[in-house]
C-alpha cells in the first residue's frame, strides 16, 4: 500500500513525503475468509438441496394419491378413503374427491334402479316391442316381440331385417326411422 503527501510551503511545494507498507500480513486472513465463505456456501447449497428434495417429496406423494384416486374414479372405480391431514388444501381436495365419488355412486344406483324398472315393465308387457337405433339394429326386445318374431335375445345387434320376416314391419320401421330423422332437421 503506497501514500504520497505532498507538504507546501507558502505557494510552493516544499516536499513529497512518501509511505509504504507491504500488505502480503493480510493475504493469509483474506485466504482463510475465503475458505470458510466457500465452506459455509457449500453447506448452505447441500441443506437447500435436502429441504427442496423433502418438500417436493411432501407434495409428489399426495399429488400421486390424488390422482390415482380421481383416475380410479373416472373409470368407475372406488378409490376408498383419501383423508388427508397434512395440509388444508390436500385436506379440501381429498373431501371434494370423496364428495364426487358419492354422488358417482348415487348416479350409479339410480340409473340401475330406472334400468331394472325398465326391464321390469317391458318383460311384463303383452304387446311386442322392439327397440332399433338408427340403422335399424335391435337393440332391444321384449319376451313378447321374441316370441312374435320367432327369435331369442341372440337378435340383439343384428339387422332387423335379419331377425323379422315380414316385410311390412320392415317397410314401417324403415318409413318410421325416416320420419323421425324429417322431424329432427
């Protein structure tokens, strides 16, 4: 380290004066502050890493729960109890998720009750009936129309003209799928 000073003397300069010091006694302190800034920013460095690593591992594992249960539910499934404790919102998700899966069974129920009715009134009926789509497939018969047309539940998804053979009904099917795709236009 270097000083210069210069000393006046009235309107002049009287003289230079000039100091300096060696600071090679401060390069041994500076190394070792270095060192240790280093040190303690690699340990900072690793406990960040661990703590990233626990947290995301902390929220991956409900995530992953989560969404096997919404898929289980998607595909009808019953994905059992969620209860989740650890945070509020896993909490409220896994009450919405359980929320759903209720209402997907009662769905569920009520439409097999409405299909047993069904089933019930049509196997009852005296009159024939014969449900087609609209390429004239059987989608349905009762006892009645199986006995009418001579066929069993094995006409179920073949051609209507393949299970009646009687013309007529094969016209009135044909002219009433006509008209009912007129009315929809």
């Amino acid at each position: 380290m270097h000083l210069a000073v210069c000393v006046a003397h009235g309107r002049g300069t009287l003289a230079a004066v000039r100091l300096a010091e060696s600071l090679t006694f401060l390069d041994r302190p500076l190394g070792e502050l270095r060192r240790q800034g280093l040190l303690i920013l690699a340990v900072a460095s690793v406990v960040i890493v661990v703590l990233g690593w626990f947290l995301a591992s902390s929220l991956t594992k409900p995530l992953g729960i989560l969404g096997k249960a919404a898929g289980d539910l998607a595909r009808g499934g019953d994905p059992g109890p969620l209860g989740f404790a650890e945070t509020r919102e896993f909490h409220q998700i896994s009450r919405g998720l359980e929320g759903m899966r209720a209402q997907v069974e009662e769905q569920i129920a009520a439409v097999r009750s409405q299909g047993e009715e069904l089933e019930a009134v049509l196997s009852s009926m005296r009159e024939g009936l014969v449900a087609l789509d609209t390429r004239l497939k059987v989608l349905r018969l009762n006892p009645a129309a199986s006995a009418l047309l001579g066929c069993g539940p094995e006409a179920v998804g073949r051609g209507f003209s393949e299970v009646c053979r009687n013309a007529a009904l094969i016209t009135l099917a044909s002219r009433s799928l006509a008209m009912a795709e007129g009315a929809e236009d």
